[in-house]
C-alpha cells in the first residue's frame, strides 16, 4: 500500500537524481567550454624568455655584437666582384606591436620581445660604381612563443639609385613593401603567407644550436635574389640537406622552382659562427663568402677615431 509518506520520500529521490543530472550537465558543459578556450591559439604578446643555457647568456647577453668580417667574391653582371660582407649579430628589446626597436623596454610590458637581430652588410664594386647592400632580420629568441621572424628589411644603394623592401609579420602573413628609384619595380604593397624566410637561416643556425630543419620546406627567397633577379617574392618550396664534419656542419639548401642553391657553412659547437656560404643562381658563376675575422665589442659605443684601430683588427676595406 502506498503512503503518504514513501510518495513524498521518492519524489525527494526523484528530485535528487534530476539536480544530480542537472549539475552532472552543467559541469561537463563548463568543463567543455574551459577546455575549448585553453586549445583556441589566440594571438598573445607575451614577453619571451631567453634560452637559460649559462653559456647562451653569458655570451649573448653580455652588452656586446659578435662582429664577423668576410671575403666576398661576388657575382653581378656576368662578372666575379671583389667586395667584403660584414655580419653583425646581437640581441636587442624588440616591439612586438611596432616591430621597432625599444627605447624603454623596462616599460614596455609584455610587448618587449628579446630577439637576435643581424645586420648584413655586403659591399662590392662593379667597375666604376659601387654597391652598398644592408639587410637587416629581427628573430625572437623564444621560438616557442614565436616561431616566425618578425622583420626583415633590405636596402640597396648604387650610383644608379637605391631600393627599399620590407616584410612585417601580420598574423599569419607578411606584409611587404617594396620602394624603388626605377620605373619598372614601381611602388608596391603584398600579402605573402608565412613562410621561413631565407634572412633568418642564419640567425636560426645561431639560435637553433646549429640546426635547420631538412626536407622540404616552404620559403620565401631573398630580398637581393628577388632584385637582382627581379622576381617577385613569394612562399615557394625549397629542399634542405646536411652534411658535416668533425668541426662543421653544411647545408645545402635547394630551390625547387628557381635556379637558385644556396650552401651555409657553420661550426658545430657553441656559439655556432657562420664561416662561409655560397649563392649560384644558374648564371654559371658562384658568388663565395669566406670569414677572415670574428671580435665582440660594443660598438655602437665606440665611435672615436681611436677606435678606427678595431677596423683593421677585422681586416676591413672599406
């Protein structure tokens, strides 16, 4: 016989099992959307932490560039150059919004981005005229939190007149501007999807512990390749391989759709210095960089005439 009271005691039950239901659904769908927000990649300007390696930051945080000076044998015009090329490495506060560098990183929060930038200076004459060319790429020094260079500037100036190009990253894009003093490459703007840029193999080499990634690889070309050559920039496919030594590691790295081949060149221990590279473009003649001469010094510091004496020390022409 049912009763008042065993109506009321399972209704209570019934009661108890829905709010359990009820709070079983709520949780798993908090859980759910918790679990979506931590997996959704949302763009981040966190500051990025350096390598801890002792040796890393004793030497690339210790308020000097590595200043490493090459013989340049240079192809232009059908001809072999004589000219010499200069590759200044040090790590600098970096704008993650601005993409500049920081005056006042200390205030600048979690936009300040420690980054390995190279100054790539290469200079050559070609009969009466001379070429001055400077490229300049910012790399994050924490991969991790970002994977792709953030800037890569090239200038090129000749009796002639002079070119500017510059890539910015923008999301998963780079977004170049190309300026130029002549008619037929004009004044542009692009978009290139994100790519490895052919800049940056070197300041990955000094980063990545002398390592790049092999096979193939998606890549956008040079900025002097895309002026010399005049072809426009662009993601393209490339193969890289490796072979090395007891001392030295060397990449070979191949275009697949332009006559383009590189060779780099790298010690194999610590701090990983670039001791040659080579770049044949198919004309028949192979333009060779070989270092002669590798000091740390702070130069921007080091501006007196006294000073002048550290030129001959990296046994400069020019």
């Amino acid at each position: 016989m049912i009763t008042a009271n065993s109506i009321i005691t399972m209704t209570i039950s019934i009661l108890r099992s829905r709010k359990l239901q009820l709070l079983t659904v709520l949780l798993l769908t908090v859980f759910s959307l918790y679990a979506c927000k931590k997996d959704e990649k949302l763009p981040t300007a966190q500051t990025s932490t350096p390598p801890t390696t002792k040796q890393f930051n004793d030497y690339w945080y210790s308020g000097k560039a590595e200043l490493n000076s090459y013989d340049l044998k240079q192809s232009r015009y059908g001809e072999i150059r004589n000219g010499e090329v200069v590759l200044v490495f040090v790590t600098e506060p970096f704008s993650n919004s601005k993409q500049v560098k920081l005056d006042k990183p200390e205030d600048a929060g979690n936009d300040n981005v420690s980054v390995m930038k190279l100054n790539n200076v290469r200079k050559f004459t070609t009969g009466i005229y001379d070429y001055s060319i400077l490229t300049s790429t910012f790399t994050p020094i924490d991969s991790q939190k970002y994977p792709n260079t953030l800037k890569s500037s090239t200038s090129i100036q000749e009796w002639c007149g002079h070119t500017y190009t510059q890539l910015n990253l923008k999301g998963k894009k780079y977004h170049t501007q190309q300026f130029s003093y002549f008619e037929a490459d004009g004044d542009t703007e692009d978009d290139i999807p994100v790519a490895m840029l052919e800049e940056e193999l070197m300041t990955r080499l000094r980063l990545n512990q002398g390592q790049l990634p092999l096979g193939e690889v998606d890549m956008i070309f040079s900025t002097i390749y895309s002026r010399f050559a005049y072809k426009k920039l662009e993601a393209t496919k490339a193969t890289i391989s490796k072979t090395e030594t007891a001392i030295t590691l060397k990449y070979n790295i191949q275009y697949v759709s332009y006559d383009r081949k590189l060779s780099i060149e790298v010690e194999k221990a610590f701090p990983y210095k670039i001791l040659s590279w080579t770049e044949d473009d198919g004309d028949g003649l192979i333009t060779e960089v070989t270092l002669k001469k590798s000091i740390n010094e702070p130069y921007w510091a080091q501006k007196k005439q006294t000073d002048e004496v550290k030129r001959k020390e990296l046994e400069l022409l020019h």
